[in-house]
C-alpha cells in the first residue's frame, strides 16, 4: 500500500498575535457587535448555531475566528473561501476586520446562504459574496486560502479539494482529532498545529487549536 508522507509541527499561540487579534476586537467592536444581533436573529429562522447559544458565546465564536488571521498564510492571500460557514463563522468576521480582502461564503445548505447573504447586505459589506453549492464545484487557484471552522474532517475537505489547485488550508478544530485526521490525506502536506488554551486560560479553547495545512509542491 503506499503511504502518503506528511510534515506535522507543533507550536502555541503568541501574546502578540492574541494582542492583535483583541485590538481588532477593540478597533471593529459596533460591527462585530451587530454581526452577532443579525446572527442571533437569523438563527431564530434558519439553524446557523444551537439554538440556545449565549450572545456571549458568539462573541467568543468570533474572537475564535480572528485568531485565523494571526497566521502567515492569511496575511498573505488576497482571497479567502470560507467553506462550510454556516451563518458566517469564520468568514464574516473576518472580512469585517480585513475590508481590503475578498471574502466568498461557501456552504452547500440553502437556507444557511440565504441568511448570510442577508446578514453581509444589512452589515454593508462590498467584499464578500456567497455560493450555495458544494465546495468541490468551486473554482480554487493556488492564490486563495481557505478558511473553515469544525464543518470538515481533514481528509474529506481536501477528497472534496482533489481536482483543485489549492495550497493553504487553514482549519479551526481540536488539536487531538487533527493528527489523526492527517493519516488519511491523500496528498502529501505539512501541518501546523497551533495550540490556543496552553496561552488562552478559557474553557471555551479547551483542546481548540488552529491548524494550517500546506500543500507540498515538488519541482
């Protein structure tokens, strides 16, 4: 049988990169605030979180998903698919904080669409657009990053990814699940794990980590 060789590091998150990711906070605070009003009201209508969740829980989901921008790979890219957002988790966040990025919300659901399309419109936001498909029918160049928030395994996010020219991926999910998860990509890629609650003392980044994957080009 052969077996694909994969590259896998691991690091923790900086005081600096959590000092950045709380001055965007700081910085965005009256959108991000209405973010969670229109998600809270969306999600009354169409299933995007639990049903029971805390205005501050959302608040922490989109901290969560600022600390994506912490990394090189996000720094860099120009575009940003966000598959599998739900009611815009990581995406919408995000392109609030970085107006000079292009932003495309992809969930194969309707309905979840639908209300992110709508949220993104009364937010005011010219760089983002939506696409209700799945993401193996999306156009990916080796420019875009992408970006999702515990929707995907690893390997069923880049099966769905095999006739795609990406490069970066870049995961929210459990540290413990992401090593195991790798075992089964079929291309070969280096991973970096970057631990949250080792730095960030919360129950809500128990065992959370951010987990980069890149592509390994061979010449």
């Amino acid at each position: 049988m052969f077996h694909v060789k994969h590259e896998v590091s691991h690091t923790e998150i900086s005081a600096d990169a959590l000092q950045k990711v709380n001055d965007l906070l700081s910085k965005n605070t009256d959108k991000l605030f209405e973010y969670a009003t229109q998600l809270l009201w969306w999600n009354q209508k169409v299933n995007l979180v639990s049903r029971d969740v805390s205005r501050e829980t959302v608040m922490e989901h989109i901290r969560h998903s600022l600390l994506i921008s912490s990394t090189q790979v996000f720094g860099k890219a120009s575009s940003v698919i966000d598959t599998g957002t739900g009611g815009g988790l990581p995406g919408i966040p995000l392109a609030i904080c970085f107006p000079d990025k292009e932003f495309i919300l992809n969930d194969i659901v309707s309905k979840k669409i639908m209300a992110v399309k709508q949220i993104g419109m009364k937010l005011g936001l010219k760089n983002v657009r939506t696409v209700s498909d799945s993401i193996a029918k999306l156009k990916v160049s080796n420019g875009d990053v992408i970006v999702t928030k515990h929707a995907f395994k690893i390997w069923e996010l880049t099966g769905y990814l095999q006739q795609a020219d990406w490069m970066s991926i870049i995961f929210l999910k459990g540290e413990s699940e992401a090593g195991e998860e790798l075992g089964e990509v079929k291309v070969e890629a280096k991973m970096t794990i970057t631990n949250l609650d080792s730095v960030i003392k919360d129950e809500f980044y128990k065992g959370k980590a951010i987990v980069e994957l890149s592509r390994l080009k061979h010449e």
